[in-house]
C-alpha cells in the first residue's frame, strides 16, 4: 500500500492533483475584471474577497504582481519551487517524527499524547496563510490553472517548464478553511488507527468440532494478512483448504459487523466463526469510521462549488481520470469472456470447483509451486531485521539492472522501517528527506509475506526517488496518480523470487518452466488480480456514491447497503464464476475504512504496469530494463494519458492484457 502525496498534498489534503477552478464560499463579493484579462487574473479575481482588500487594492496588487516579462515570470517560478519544497519538506520532517509511535514498532509503545497528534496536520493552516499574505494570489496570477481537457490537448505541446508550471497553477486553486482540513485529518488518523490495530488471534479461532487450527503466537491484520495467508495455503495439500475456509468466515464476519468484540486485537476468548457468537459483537465501529470521513468530506464540499463531492475531487481532478471511465474500464474486463477461461485453467489446476476465496488463487505465481516455510526461512535469514534489508537494497537494485553507482545512490534516500501495520511506503516531499519503506518484521525476523511486501514498497520508494531527486523540475516531482506509483511496486514485486541470491533455492527451482510458460504465468497472474481487484473497487466506488446519495445514514444503513452493493456486484460478475450467491467477500477491503477511494488505484496501476512489461520487454539486458525504467518514472508529473503516450506509446486500456490471455489460453 502507499501513502501517496503530491508536492502540494499538505496544501490541500485529499484533493491530491489538478483541481477544478472554484468560487470557494465567502460571504463577500469579487472584484470584477474586464472579460478579455488574462486568464491569472480573471481566477485571481474569483477568490479575493472583501477581506483581501477592496477593488482598487486588487486592481492595484495586480498592476504591482503581474510578471509583464518571460524572464521576470521565471524567476518567480524558481522562487516559489523553492518555498513549495522547503515548506512541504519541513511539515514532512515533523508529520513523520509525530507519527513513528503510532506508525512503528520501534518507537515504542504509543501513549495517548501520541494518538492525538497522529492526527495533527502541519499544513492545515498553509493554505489560508499563503492567501492572507498574498502568495497564493501571485501564483494564480502569473500560473493559471488548466483543466484536465486543457492539459490533455494544450500539453502535447508543452515543454518541460512549461509542464512544470502549470502544475504550478494546480496549488492555489480552493480556499477551505483550515478547520475543515484539520477535520479531515483527524477522521483519517482515527480510521488509520482503527485498522493498524484490527489483528486477527489465529489461535483463538476453533472448528465447528473444536480443533485448533494455527498456533497461538499467529496474529494477523485485517485485511492484508489474513489475505496473504489464505493465499500461502494453496501450497499446503493437507490443511489448506480447511484453514482456508475458516478465514473466509472470519472475512465475513467482519464485513457483516458479526465479530465478537473479544476476537479483535485480542486472544483473551476462543471463537468458532462458523457459527454465531454468544459474545457481544463489535458495534458497526468499521461503518462508523467510514462515515466520519465522509461527514468531513461534506464539510470540505461546502467550500468547493464546482467541485462539490469527494469523489468529483478524487477522480475527476486527483486521480485524473472519471469515475465513470474508471468503472468501464473495469467491467469491459471482469466481464470478459476471459474470465471464464481462466477459471476453467484454475479448477484444472485444483481439482474441484471453485470457491469465493478462490478470488485469490496463487497458483500462477512462481513461488506457488515452492514451500512457504522454506521461503520464510531463506528470507528470515537474510532479513533478520530492518537494516539488513536496507543493506541489501544495493544488491536488489543491481540485480534489476541498475549501475552500482547508480543502485548505490538511489538507496542512500530510502531508509526502511518496522510497521505497525501492513506496511506502506512513505514518499519523499523534498530533496533533502527520505523516502520510508515500512513493513512488519517480526522479532524472529522477516517472514516471506513479510518480504514479498517488502519488495512491493520498495518498488514504490525507488519510483519516489527517481521522481524526486533526479527529476528536472520540483513541480513534475512524482507521478500522475497513485495507480502509477503502484505500477512500479507491481512491477518489482512481481520480481520477488528474482531478487533473491542466485544460488538460492528458489531461484533454482523456479528455472524450470521454459520462458514462454513463465510468461503466460505471469499474465494469467496478473489478469485473476485484475478480475478480484476490479469488483472491489466496483464496490468501493457505488458505496461512496451511496453515502452522498444518503448524507444522514446511519453506521447500520451503510453497512447494510454496503453488504447489498458488495452481493450484487458478486452475483453479476462471480457468482457465476465462483459460486455461492450473495457472497459479502469483496467488501473486505481494509482501504475502504482507512483509505477513501483509493482501491481503484490498484487495477489501473495492474493495467499500467502490464503495459509497461510489454513495452520494458523490449529492452532484452538488465542494463536497459533499468534505463528505460529509469526514463519513464522521470516523466514526473503529467496528467495520466500523457504520461502514458510519452512512457509507452498508447494511453491506459485493459485490451492488451485480454489479447495475451486469450494468446495464453488458446
């Protein structure tokens, strides 16, 4: 997962990229200005107000603050890079030393000092403070912001610079009073805090007979975990399916808010989740914490007219991309008749018909053929803790194609970190902060779930340093959207067995399957994530239009709509695949609580990254695989079509991953 930020995530929180430019809510009028005025100026007028000062003053501070010469305009563009980096970087430096009790294991235990801090925002007040000090004014005037469609068409022919500075124009463009942002922060930090906190006691879990299936010291979080072990126990021709079943109850009961309150975060009680508890059940707190952001996101609307929903700020100017697009581009593949074909090859491959949690079927992988405690065992002891891994990033980076040199630089600005929860990447807001790749790593040292996380943040910590520190302009820093930054983890975490030592085991028996079998492997891998990521997101999408179609739902509403949006996504696109009608299994999702729309990220980062194979693949050496990578993630910042013209040639569609299915299943 990815805490992802643009350069200007701490100005205006949630509403990442490009906003829409807005009318923000003042009680007072605006100047007016002649309809022919320069664009700067005509957005400049539309948030002054009374209290900037009045008409003349306006007209006066446009006369003083207008650059009338290219040389002039850039020398302010050099300027205010400068303040946006030194200001982010400096709230980057506190917001991370105030999260670590609550964020690492290392830090010790978190006191509630810490708990309330964790939702302190350095930047809340940045914004409003860049407006009374008229800086924000001279950035509207003199970088104009450009709208999605201007950006697409106009930025074909762009520069670099001049990229860069209208992204600049991105920055200053809504007024929402610092209350709200910090109101925001605060339902962030407590839905983050809930679910670091929501493990799973294994060894408290009981059969319907009362037999005890995993050990008592097997904890595991909500939902990442006990995804990743469901996933393990296709290897496991003895106990698997039926430890597999057991944590396929356990999801459902957390969807449906049927979970003993005892059985979260806690081993006092045992359980048996095949039938219903006698104990007290958690109260609908998981629905509750989705609601509270929304309640701050309807705050936020107010200031935002143009842009009046979340999810019109989400998708349309942060991720840059509909919702509405978004949503076709998914079901033109989980409606696929490849689905189907796939499935066919996977029952195959198990012997006997599917089940819902077969969603995650592993067997395509290159590992999943290999014995996952013999894995654990190599990774433990190359991993006994945080700084062996961090050592070995060199070695990793070089085994990619990377130069020494050049391996050696890029992970000298990553410094790696235990995680209290499943672990994230923490990007770099400024050239003189790290990147932070945070992963769970047990006393007993770091288990192959554990590492296999591992590579996946660190895909997203080299992209952060690429597009960081060897971009050419601090307003291109990063990528278009999320979805980019987690092409580049899939793309290394496809890698993990790869970048273990050459004379290791798994690298020996993986050899086995001629490369044209290992590639079809590898596509039919990605596509059944795309099938399972695609109808979460599906979910996690209507649920959102939900709440803004019912403001004052209650927490028990939205979990009962969340559950039949959950079965009617099922029924239409699994059900027929998978079985079981009504199945509640795609809203398990811990993102949905903790991270507001952020799941649709995850499919267009599977589709990006597929076409990113297909075009790296071109490039036979190491050595160019890591150039050409290298070129692509320093395209920073542009909107997600272009980047990907410029990147591979064609923009963001599911077709080339259905046309290599269809190759790999004739």
């Amino acid at each position: 997962m990815k805490h992802r930020f643009s350069v200007w995530c701490l100005v205006a929180p949630f509403a990442i990229m490009a906003t829409m430019m807005t009318s923000c809510k003042q009680n007072s009028r605006h100047p007016s200005v002649p309809a022919d005025a320069p664009r700067g100026v005509v957005q400049a007028a539309a948030l002054w107000t009374d209290a900037d000062g009045s008409d003349e003053e306006f007209r006066q501070f446009v006369e003083d603050n207008l650059c009338t010469s290219d040389s002039n305009r850039q020398i302010l563009f050099e300027s205010l890079s400068r303040i946006l980096e030194n200001c982010n970087e400096a709230a980057d430096k506190l917001t991370v030393k105030l999260l670590r009790p609550t964020q690492l294991t290392n830090a010790g235990e978190p006191a509630a000092p810490d708990w309330i801090m964790s939702a302190y925002s350095p930047m809340a007040h940045f914004s409003n403070d860049m407006f009374a000090n008229k800086l924000a004014f001279i950035t509207i005037l003199n970088f104009p912001h450009y709208t999605l469609e201007e950006k697409n068409t106009l930025g074909r022919k762009w520069s670099r610079q001049e990229w860069a500075m209208a992204r600049l124009g991105d920055v200053f463009t809504t007024r929402v009073p610092a209350q709200i942002n910090a109101r925001l922060a605060q339902a962030f930090a407590d839905a983050e805090n809930y679910i670091a906190d929501y493990n799973i006691y294994m060894g408290s879990l009981r059969t319907e007979d009362g037999r005890q299936l995993w050990p008592d010291d097997k904890i595991l979080l909500s939902h990442w975990n006990l995804r990743d072990e469901l996933k393990a126990l296709y290897a496991d021709s003895v106990n698997g399916q039926e430890k597999q079943e057991m944590i396929y109850q356990v999801m459902q009961r957390i969807v449906r808010q049927e979970i003993p309150q005892t059985a979260i975060n806690s081993g006092i009680r045992t359980w048996a989740p095949y039938a219903d508890s006698a104990e007290p059940t958690e109260p609908y707190t998981r629905y509750e914490r989705i609601l509270a952001t929304a309640h701050a996101f309807f705050e936020e609307d107010k200031y935002c007219p143009s842009s009046p929903t979340a999810i019109i700020r989400n998708f349309e100017e942060g991720v840059e991309i509909p919702a509405a697009e978004l949503d076709s581009l998914f079901r033109a593949l989980i409606g696929s008749p490849q689905v189907e074909q796939v499935a066919t090859v996977i029952r195959r491959r198990l012997g006997r018909d599917l089940r819902p949690y077969d969603i995650w079927y592993d067997g395509f992988k290159a590992r999943a053929s290999l014995n996952e405690d013999e894995l654990t065992g190599l990774t433990r002891r190359l991993y006994p803790n945080a700084d062996a891994f961090a050592a070995d990033m060199p070695r990793l980076l070089q085994r990619i194609g990377f130069e020494p040199e050049s391996a050696k630089d890029i992970a000298s600005h990553i410094t790696v970190e235990p995680a209290r929860g499943s672990g994230h990447a923490w990007p770099c807001l400024g050239r003189g902060e790290q990147a932070r790749l945070r992963t769970r790593i047990p006393a007993s040292g770091m288990d192959y779930k554990g590492y296999n996380i591992a590579v996946h943040e660190f895909g997203h910590t080299v992209e952060e340093v690429l597009d960081m520190y060897r971009i050419d302009y601090y307003m291109l820093a990063g990528v278009p959207n999320t979805a980019y930054t987690e092409a580049s983890a899939f793309l290394w975490q496809q890698r993990d067995l790869e970048l273990l030592p050459s004379n290791s085991i798994a690298v020996q028996q993986q050899s086995g399957l001629t490369a044209e079998r290992a590639d079809c492997e590898a596509v039919l891998d990605q596509f059944w994530s795309m099938y399972e990521i695609m109808g979460v997101s599906l979910v996690d999408m209507a649920m959102w239009q939900w709440i803004y179609a019912h403001p004052k739902a209650t927490a028990k509403q939205l979990c009962d709509e969340t559950i039949r949006i959950a079965q009617e996504v099922w029924n239409r696109y699994y059900e027929p695949v998978l079985g079981e009608h009504d199945c509640v299994l795609l809203a398990i999702y811990s993102h949905m609580v903790n991270s507001p729309m952020y799941l649709p990220n995850y499919p267009l980062g599977h589709i990006v990254q597929y076409q990113l194979e297909e075009h790296l693949a071109k490039f036979a050496s190491p050595h160019d695989f890591a150039g050409e990578y290298e070129r692509i993630y320093r395209l920073g910042r542009l909107t997600p079509k272009e980047w990907m013209v410029q990147a591979v040639g064609a923009p963001p569609s599911v077709t080339p991953i259905l046309n290599a299915v269809k190759n790999c299943v004739e």
